[in-house]
C-alpha cells in the first residue's frame, strides 16, 4: 500500500504524472510495490525477465555490462527521478535483460507492474514524452561512452572521471576500474602516474584533485 506521504514523493520525483487525474494515479498505485534495496544487490541481471518498471525515490542504481573474464564496463547511472531505459526497453520489446543492475547506495523505489507501464505509454503524452527523451539523453550518453572507448586512451578516460567528480572523490581503485572497464592494477598505476606529476593527492579510499587544469588538458588531448 502506497501512503500519503510516499504518493507525494512520487509526484515530485516524477511531475509528468500529475497529468493524471486522482483515480488513474490512485489505480496507477494501488497496483505498484514500493521496494527497499541494500548497497550492492543486484537488482536484475542478464537474461532475467523484466518485471515492471522502476521509479526511484532516493539512492542510485549503476548498470553495468559484465564480460567472460570477469571485467566490468558502467552504462549508466539511475538516480532520483530517473528511470532505466533498459527496463523499459525489455518491456516494450518483451526481451530479457543484457545487463546487470547493482544498486549503489542504498535504494527506495516503487515499481510499476509491465501493464501499468503499458497502459501509461499508451494514454498519457507526459509519460510517453518522459520515457522517450530518456531514451535521447541515454542514448547521447551511450554514444559518448563509445566514443571514450574507442578513441581515448583509458589514462585520458581517467583524467577526464576525475574532473567530473565534485570535492574529494571518496572511491576506492576497484570501483573507479569498474566504472572505466579497467583492472584495478592497471588504475592503481595511473593514479600513481597522475600522483607524481602533482595532479592528484591520493590517501586511503580518497583521491584529492591538486591540478585540475592540467588534467582537463590531458583529457582532451587529441
């Protein structure tokens, strides 16, 4: 059962569906689940089923692509607000999972029932217009982590993470290997390259940026 205050959440993580009148959303969230998922569950994985749609109330979602070896490239992120635009691609073309979803940081969510989601797609321009310009702006994503992939070199890619976190960047090597696709030993010797040309300052767990400027030359460097 959906509270009052969790229905108000809902709306303001999620405004395009105060298109709906007060019995569609009242219909809409008597059939969804409100979940609570630990760091570090795994959400779905590859060549799971779809089972409803997704709309996150607070912490964060990674999607990620897992080779045979074990090696891990990030997708994309889910946060507050947001939804999985492979979820939704499953749902629409009635196809399993390619990846896998690892919560974060510890995550509340509701979830739509594939029916819901279909019904909404079908009758309601907002959430049809929301779910497909996430489809845009993932898709411009994805293709600028093709592009970073192919065409940098993964010191470059590292260079350029760096400068895209905020403050202190409080991650260990392996979950910053993670996000690039990379080995940790391989990140492990970047970063300590990075250290000795007074880029960075790195201590335990955290990495203090020293030389901005110099590292976003470097990671634009053609």
């Amino acid at each position: 059962m959906i509270d009052g205050e969790t229905r108000t959440r809902i709306l303001q993580q999620y405004p395009m569906l105060q298109s709906l009148t007060s019995l569609e959303l009242d219909t809409l969230l008597a059939s969804a689940h409100a979940m609570i998922f630990p760091a570090g569950t795994i959400l779905f994985d590859e060549n799971q089923p779809c089972q409803g749609f997704p709309l996150l109330l607070s912490g964060s979602l990674r999607v990620i692509k897992s080779s045979a070896n074990g090696r891990e490239l990030q997708l994309y992120r889910v946060m507050p607000g947001e939804s999985c635009i492979l979820t939704s691609s499953c749902l629409l073309g009635d196809t399993p999972y390619q990846a896998r979803g690892i919560v974060e940081e510890s995550l509340e969510m509701i979830m739509l029932p594939a029916g819901v989601f279909h019904v909404l797609l079908g009758k309601h321009d907002a959430f049809r217009r929301y779910v497909f310009r996430l489809f845009t702006e993932r898709l411009t994503d994805m293709m600028q982590l093709v592009t970073a992939v192919a065409f940098q070199k993964l010191d470059q890619r590292l260079a350029a993470l760096l400068i895209a976190k905020t403050g202190p960047i409080h991650l260990t090597h392996q979950a910053i290997a993670d996000e690039l696709g990379s080995a940790r030993e391989i990140v492990s010797r970047l970063l300590k390259g990075f250290a000795e040309q007074g880029w960075v300052k790195l201590g335990r767990e955290q990495i203090t940026l020293t030389d901005i400027a110099a590292l976003k030359k470097f990671a634009t460097l053609v």
